[in-house]
C-alpha cells in the first residue's frame, strides 16, 4: 500500500508542476523551426541558376542519373532517365532533406522547363527551335537543394539537334543516340529532324 501512496504523490507533484511535460522523460520540448532528424550532407555555399544551395554527400553510395533523349514519332522528343540510389518523392513530400529521395528539374539550354517526379517525359517539339541544343536532368533533394558530389550538381546532359527538312528533302537524317552518364560526364547526342510542324521523322 505504500508504493500506492508513493506513486500517487508522485502523480500529484506532476500535476501541479504543469502536467504530463512536468515529470517523467526530461525530455524538453523542441524550439520552433528545428529539425529533429540528423541533417544529410553539408551545404555548400555554390548555388544553382535559381539560388538554391548545392547538398554535398559523399560520393559512395551517391544518387546517379543518366539521361537519354530519343525523337518521337509523333512531336518532340521522349526523355528517359537511368536512376541509381534514388527515388522520386511524391508530390507535397515533407521540405526536408532525406538521403537518396528527391524530385529532377529539366532544364533546356539552361532553362528550367519542368519538375519531373517519374523517369520519362515528352519534350514538347515546339519547345526546340532549329539547331543544337542541350537538355539537362539535375537531382534535387525535398528542400530543393542540389544534391551534389565533389562540389558539382547530380545531373546528366544530353545534347540534341534539330533540323527542318528542306523541300527537296524526301527523308530525314537518322537519329542517333547513346545514354549518358551521371553529372554530365558524357553527353547523349541525339539528332533528330522535324519537318515545318515540329514533327520529328
């Protein structure tokens, strides 16, 4: 009976030093704006077109990306990615870093043209005028940093040529294409010829 007298004196010295947060655990509440999970690689000063700040993470064990870009019979272009160590997170994901999870920003010529959440995309033809041009897959954490490996961006770039075929010009020149490897090291080149519509053939 005397362990019952105890714990219940327990409880009321709990109760009037501010409830259930008073006693027990001695755990404090966080302050506003912290983050409770360990932070995931450093954050460098670099910054990307946009101002968001480069991730730095090791390179073992570092999210890849390869990009390769094939004209499309119809209009445009077909854009696949090669993912290794990453996954796309869900639209409305928590803003917050986590290691090897994130969405790709597609940039053309530098511009960014869409947020990409799945590995394949349509580039629109009437998005590429005549001529070379280079198209970018970068990998971004949820808080919109840059995942980044010794000081440069996760990315891949392919480059791609578009021709008008010419009146005479009953065929168009064959495309070629290769995959290109992680943070631009290799670039894809891809040629592709639309006619006067933007079709490629």
């Amino acid at each position: 009976m005397s362990w019952t007298r105890g714990l219940l004196a327990a409880l009321a010295v709990c109760a009037l030093l501010g409830g259930p947060t008073g006693c027990g655990s001695g755990d404090a509440p966080e302050p506003k704006g912290t983050v409770s999970a360990s932070p995931v690689g450093e954050l460098l000063d670099e910054t990307d077109e946009a101002g968001r700040r480069y991730r730095e993470i090791e390179k073992k064990g570092a999210p890849e990306v390869a990009i390769e870009v094939q004209p499309e019979s119809g209009n445009g272009w077909d854009v696949r990615l090669t993912l290794q160590h990453f996954r796309f997170s869900a639209a409305g994901a928590r803003s917050e870093a986590v290691a090897g999870r994130g969405f790709a920003v597609l940039y053309l010529d530098g511009r960014g043209i869409a947020t990409l959440r799945t590995a394949e995309y349509h580039l629109p033809g009437d998005l590429v005028p005549r001529g070379t041009h280079q198209v970018t897959a970068r990998l971004y954490a949820d808080d919109h940093t840059v995942w980044s490996v010794e000081e440069e961006p996760v990315e891949s770039t392919a480059d791609i040529t578009a021709s008008q075929a010419g009146p005479e010009s009953d065929a168009a020149e064959p495309p070629e294409s290769s995959t290109s490897t992680s943070r631009g090291a290799a670039r894809t080149e891809t040629r592709g010829s639309p006619d006067p519509g933007g079709k490629a053939s």
